[in-house]
C-alpha cells in the first residue's frame, strides 16, 4: 500500500483499505491516494476493483469508477452516502437480532464438525473446528449486512445526521463482534462436552447432551449482550401482526426458532453493483440464511 496526504477531512483510508483488503483477500498492490474529489484506489485487477466497489457500497461509501471506462482498476470514494448507511443499519440490526436469538444452532453446528473428526484424532481438532466456526459466523455476516472492521472509521463527516449513521452502524458492529464471540464460547464448550461424551455413549446422543448441556451454560452466563444493545436493535424489531403478539427473538424452550433453522452460514456469494442490499434468503446451496439445523435428533 501506498499512501499519500492530505486526505478528505470526512473519509478516514485505513477503514476503506481495511474494507478492500476483506473483501480482496489482499492488500498487495492496492495504492491509496488522496485527491480533491476523495480517495483514489488503484487495484490490481479489474475483478478486485469490482469487488471492492461492491464491498465499500455495502458498508456506505460513495464509490466511482476513476474513469469513463468501467473496466478500469482504479476507483474514487468520494463520500458516504446516507441511504446505502439506513440500509446497513437495517441489515446490521437484522443480523443482530439473529444473533442474539439462541447460540445453540452454532453450538449444534460446531459439534456437530468435530463429529466428523474421527475420534483418534489430535486434540487439536477441537481448536481447528472453533476457530472455523468464528470465521464462518464472520463470513455470514459480512454477506448478510456488509464487512465489518475491526477499527471504526477514525473520521467521520461534519454533516451531524451523516456521523450520527456511522456510529450508529459503529456500535452495532461492536455488538456483534460481542455476540459472535458468545456464540463461541458457547460452541467450546458444547464441543468440550462433546468431545468427552463420545466416548461414552453414541453419537446422536453425545451431541444431543453436549448441546443441552451447553444452553444451560448460557441460559446461566446471562443476557447481558442482548439486553445493552435493545436500543440499537428495537428499530428493526418484529412488529406484531392483526390480531396477535410480536415473536419473541427466543422461544422459551430456549431452542432455536424453527425460522432459524438452514444451513450453517455460507461464504460471502458473488459481488454485486455497488450499493445493493444483500439478497434474502437463500442463495444457492447452503444459502444465506443464519446457521446450523436445531439441536435435536441427528443421524
């Protein structure tokens, strides 16, 4: 990367390359430059080019082609942009409250990876299938609401209502960042358990018992996540329907709503145009929806 001041007083070039880099795979061969119009981004391909413009759309930035030529590698970002920032805050809301519905159903999925370990082998395994369980989750956010950085954005527009936006999106994913980590801490321990039972008892259930067992432990950890982000997530909140009751985020068995159940999260699909919103439902196979069957029976 290379990197050249002064840069637009509004747009902060260590958020927008961490979001091509995400989005890339890389950081080898993007340049960074600041001009009057924004930030100038050269890329090393056509593809990568098209690909981050896709990824900072998401996120909220205004971004160009740097030419008339639309295959070009070059890119500018010339500001956020407020209705791509409402979309997000939607989805990011939307992502929140999946998330904070049940962690069994990563629990489940997570388990249910090591059982296809054969049981020889290294305790190791266990780390490997987490440590893949945190990605994915990750993976499936970014395809549902738009990368997510580690850092916010160190500058944001002087435009009050515009910086209200990025912060708004900041704190959420902050929150997420705490519920993928709740989710895997829930997940160690269901595979912890798991990977004791087994050899005990069955299969089908060792999983079922590590899972239950699991719930416990976070029924028990609390919901201290879930209940400072309520404001952030209460606009996206379902709305009750004519005649009945709005759904509860989790039903009160504590297992995971029959609307939660699918796949585990699937990688990011293919880019599309800058700015669209991601797509709902399912995608292909192993779809968008969030993870993992409901804990129960398995074969």
């Amino acid at each position: 990367m290379t990197a050249a001041d002064p840069h637009p007083a509004d747009l902060d070039p260590v958020h927008i390359l961490a979001i091509c880099t995400r989005a890339t795979g890389s950081d080898t061969g993007i340049q960074v430059t600041g001009t009057e119009d924004g930030i100038r981004l050269s890329l090393s391909s056509r593809r990568a080019a098209w690909t981050a413009a896709t990824a900072l759309g998401r996120v909220g930035y205004t971004v160009a082609h740097d030419s008339a030529d639309r295959r070009t590698r070059d890119l500018i970002v010339t500001g956020w942009n407020a209705g791509r920032l409402d979309s997000r805050l939607t989805a990011l809301r939307t992502v929140m409250h999946r998330l904070a519905d049940n962690p069994l159903v990563t629990a489940t999925a997570a388990v249910r990876g090591l059982a296809a370990v054969p049981v020889e082998t290294p305790t190791s395994a266990a780390a490997s299938v987490l440590d893949e369980t945190r990605q994915k989750l990750r993976d499936w956010v970014d395809s549902r609401a738009g990368i997510c950085t580690p850092a916010p954005p160190s500058r944001v527009p002087g435009n009050a209502a515009m910086a209200r936006r990025i912060r708004a999106a900041t704190n959420c994913e902050e929150v997420i960042s705490d519920l993928i980590d709740r989710h895997v801490r829930v997940a160690e321990h269901a595979v912890n358990l798991f990977a004791s039972l087994r050899h005990q008892m069955n299969g089908g259930r060792a999983e079922r018992t590590a899972v239950r067992r699991a719930g416990v432990f976070f029924h028990l950890s609390g919901d201290s996540i879930a209940q400072d982000s309520t404001p952030l997530m209460s606009r996206s909140a379902p709305r009750a329907k004519p005649g009945g009751t709005a759904a509860s985020p989790r039903s009160r068995s504590g297992r995971p709503r029959r609307g939660m159940s699918g796949e585990f999260p699937a990688p990011p699909g293919a880019a599309r145009p800058p700015g669209t919103d991601p797509p709902a439902g399912r995608a292909g196979p192993g779809g968008q929806d969030f993870p993992a069957a409901r804990p129960g029976r398995h074969r």
